[in-house]
C-alpha cells in the first residue's frame, strides 16, 4: 500500500462548508481522492497550547470557536471518535506531550474533514500547535509523527496559507489580489516544489511579505508539521491554489 501524503490545507472562513467555492470542491474531492486512511492525525491552528497536547477523547465534541457567522453553521456537527490508544501512541511520540481527555475538534479541524470524510466515520486524534514557538520547532513536531504514515494514518494540518484579517476587512469585493499575498504565496509554492527546507524554516526572513501574510504565525505553523512528516530528500506538491475574498489564499500541499 503506498503511504498517504502529510497534508497541509488553508482551512478558510467557518462559512467554507456551507458556501459553495472553489476550495470547498477541492476539499470535497480531495477524499475520495486520498482514500480512506485508518484514522486521521490533525493539528489546528486553532489549538494552541505551551507543550504539545493530545486529546484522547473518545467522542469528539464539535466546538463552534467563532462568532457573527450565520445561525447554520452553528447546528453543523462533525461528530467523528476519537482514539484514546492510539492518542496516548502520538503523545509518546512527542517529547513532553500532555493528554486532554476532553479537547473536541475546532473549526480548523472539522471544517476540512467535514468536506474530505463527510461520513464523520474514521477516528481522529487532535494535536496542538504551539504559537509561541518556531517553524523548525513544528518540523520536528512533524516529524516525530511521520512513522504513523507507514500504517495508512493521515496526518493532516490545517491552517492558512495566508491569514491577515486586518486586510481582510478592509478588502473591498473589486480589488485586486494583493501584491504581497501573490509574492509570499508565489515564493512558498516554489520553495515547497524546490524541496528548500532551509529557506520554509527561515521565512520569516527569507519570504517576500512574511510579517504582512502572517501578522501572528500560528496559521502557518501547522504547514510545517506537514512538511516535516513528509520523506526527506522529496520534494511537497502544491494541490490546490486559490485566493478568496480577495485575501484568503486557500493553497494546499501534500508532502509524500
């Protein structure tokens, strides 16, 4: 059985899995595509934690983490288990990791599985990002995940490829893309088809418009733990590229 790919995906607005797009078609495709793995690894941007964590909860509460979006949205359960044995293995796997019995899956989570795995029926194991610390930091956290791939575990990470609200609400229906959302994205697409892990990990300083694209890096850090759960030496595959509401870039990588 060839292994599935480590994925990063732009995870959108809450509104993305009830609003049609072309990202939301791409989600709703991409499972069928992968296939179906034995269960499903996924860190959010929206679960930050000091030290890496790890919910072994059985069944995953869907927690609806924002607020002013439409009243649908706020009745969509993704009502998939969890996997406390297999939860407790991905914790030992990373280095001083904690357990939560009780963490649920945030929108980041739930909004691309819901698309990918509409039948809520395969275990997921959520795993926390860690904010405060750096690109390298989540390489490694990727990495220690990677050998989970080997027996048809999906790693997934969601997050943003670009995320500055600020520009999003000042962002006017007819303007044009940004210059410096296409500059970052631009650069990371050609860095990730280049295999440059020096460079992904150094971004803050080496990509076109980091600080812009990524006021706070938490929804670029989950692109990183896929990265590094991919096989060294080969380079990741851009699956998907595309700008929504004119600042939202909706990219997607797959790392085998």
């Amino acid at each position: 059985m060839s292994r599935l790919p480590a994925l990063f995906v732009s995870h959108g607005a809450p509104t993305l899995v009830i609003e049609d797009s072309p990202a939301r078609s791409f989600l709703a495709g991409l499972g069928r595509q992968l296939g179906r793995p034995e269960a499903v690894v996924v860190l959010s941007a929206h679960w930050g934690t000091a030290r890496p964590m790890v919910g072994t909860a059985p069944a995953l509460e869907t927690i609806h983490d924002f607020y002013g979006f439409p009243e649908a949205l706020y009745r969509v359960r993704y009502p998939a288990a969890g996997d406390p044995a297999l939860a407790r293995e991905v914790a030992g796997l990373l280095e001083g990791a904690g357990l939560d019995p009780a963490r649920g899956l945030d929108h980041g989570a739930w909004a691309p599985l819901l698309l990918m795995y509409p039948e809520a029926d395969i275990p997921v194991v959520p795993v926390s990002i860690q904010p405060e610390r750096d690109a390298t930091h989540h390489y490694r956290l990727g990495e220690a995940l990677r050998p989970l791939r080997d027996r048809n575990i999906l790693v997934l990470a969601s997050g943003a490829a670009s995320h500055n609200l600020g520009a999003y609400r000042q962002q006017r229906p007819d303007d044009p893309v940004p210059a410096w959302l296409a500059a970052f994205t631009g650069w990371l697409a050609a860095s990730i088809a280049a295999g440059d892990t020096a460079s992904l990990l150094d971004f803050e300083r080496t990509a076109p418009g980091a600080a812009m694209n990524h006021p706070t890096t938490e929804h670029v850090l989950p692109l990183f733990a896929a990265l590094g759960a991919g096989t060294p030496g080969v380079p990741g595959r851009q699956l998907y590229a595309g700008v929504e509401h004119g600042v939202i870039a909706m990219d997607a990588y797959g790392f085998d």
